[in-house]
C-alpha cells in the first residue's frame, strides 16, 4: 500500500476555490518587555511582529488566537531552559504551545501560547519571532525533514 506523506500547510495564499476566512484582526498579540531589545537595529515595530506572528499562524491554517511574545533576559531563558528542556545555559527562543493548531472544544478562544525570546542570544529578532510561532502551530524542525526550516525562510522573504 503507497504511503501518503501530508503535505506542508498552505501559505495563507488564497486561492479560487477556498473558503472566506476569519480576517487575521481575530489573531491577539501581547508583547512584554520589548524594552529588553531597545536599540537593537533587528527589533521590528509593534505592527511587523503583529505581520509576522500572523503569516507563521496562517501557514497552518490558523487565523484566530492567542500569542504572547516575551523577551527575557539570559538568566531568565537559562532557566526556562532547564526547566523544560533540561538543557544547561540560555538559548536564542523557546516555544511553549498550548493550543497548537488543533481544534478547541466548545468555542472557546484559542490560546497558542508564549514565545520567549533572549534578545542577548538571539542573532535575528525577527527570524526568532517566526521560529517561536512555528513551533506554536505544530511545527517542529527537530523532527520534520525540513520543512518547518523552508517555511521559515520564506515567510521571512516575504
């Protein structure tokens, strides 16, 4: 029996025959503590991360929720972690996905969780900014063949 491999998420193109979508306006972000980033020429303005967050959700047919961008510094990241990864020392992002792309129960609101970035350890801001929200779709570069990797280069080109 051929095996069938599923194919990447739309891109959020639309196309003749797809259905209206809900406008991306239903997509709610919360940045905190932008200021950690402050004078860092890669920290986009509040309405590029609001771009970005929304093509990396859209990219998996998801165009409603919750997402939550925090920068920390590397004491912060370095025990986040520890605490979830059980890797020693801090990172450049961590994601931590509530909702991911699936279905919520009885029409409550979409939380698609926290995406934690350390400014200090991060070369691009931006790219740290779709990486995050990738991995809050579902999305996962550790284990795909690819796939997440390409889709994050070319939402960035974008």
């Amino acid at each position: 029996m051929p095996t069938t491999r599923a194919r990447r998420p739309s891109c959020g193109r639309p196309t003749a025959s797809a259905p209206e979508r809900p406008a991306v306006s239903e997509l709610e972000l919360e940045v905190l503590d932008a200021e950690l980033a402050a004078g860092r020429p890669d920290l986009p303005a509040p309405a590029e991360i609001e771009r970005l967050v929304a093509l990396a959700v859209a990219s998996a047919g998801v165009h409603d929720g919750h997402v939550a961008i925090a920068f920390v510094d590397a004491a912060r990241i370095a025990e986040l972690n520890a605490e979830h990864r059980g890797k020693e020392g801090p990172t450049d992002v961590l994601s931590f996905p509530i909702d991911e792309a699936g279905e919520v129960a009885g029409g409550l609101p979409r939380e698609l969780g926290d995406v934690v970035i350390c400014p200090e350890h991060t070369v691009d801001i931006r790219e740290a900014i779709v990486h995050g929200v990738l991995h809050l779709v579902g999305m996962d570069h550790e284990t795909d063949d690819g796939e997440m990797l390409a889709l994050q280069a070319e939402i960035l080109s974008w």
